[in-house]
C-alpha cells in the first residue's frame, strides 16, 4: 500500500500483551498540523479501521468495544 508523506516517526511502540496484541502507538515529531499526525497513525496501520487520540484525551473503558459493536451492525 502507498504510504502517506509525513514528518518523521521517533517510534513505534507494539504491545506485548495478548489481549492488546494488535494495539500500536506512534511517537512522531511535532507537526503543525493534526492531519500529519493523523496521516503517520494510518501508515502505521494494517486495519480497516483507525482511531486516532491525543495525550489529553480520556476514553471510556469499553468504548472501542463499544465503537466495533455498532460498526459491525452496519
């Protein structure tokens, strides 16, 4: 798949934990805008889906659970 351009990745961070085994957060440097970062997020990805957070955001416990229920009802 074609890659995205963007500003460079410092890291990627894969879990060890089996239940989270597909989990992966994307370290990057600054960017002037969330596109960039967001665009990093989707060339680290080899899923359908994607979900981008910031630092400050604070998810609800089950909400991934929650967000693939209804998508899988469409």
């Amino acid at each position: 798949m074609e890659k995205i351009n963007t500003k460079p990745v410092k890291r990627i961070f894969k879990s060890r934990n089996p239940v989270c085994s597909v989990l992966t957060v994307v370290d990057k440097e600054d960017s002037e805008t969330k596109s960039d970062t967001s665009n990093a997020g989707i060339n680290a990805s080899s899923f359908p889906y994607y979900l981008w957070v910031d630092l400050n955001y604070i998810l609800d416990r089950n909400i991934l659970l929650k967000m693939m229920k209804r998508i899988k009802k469409m």
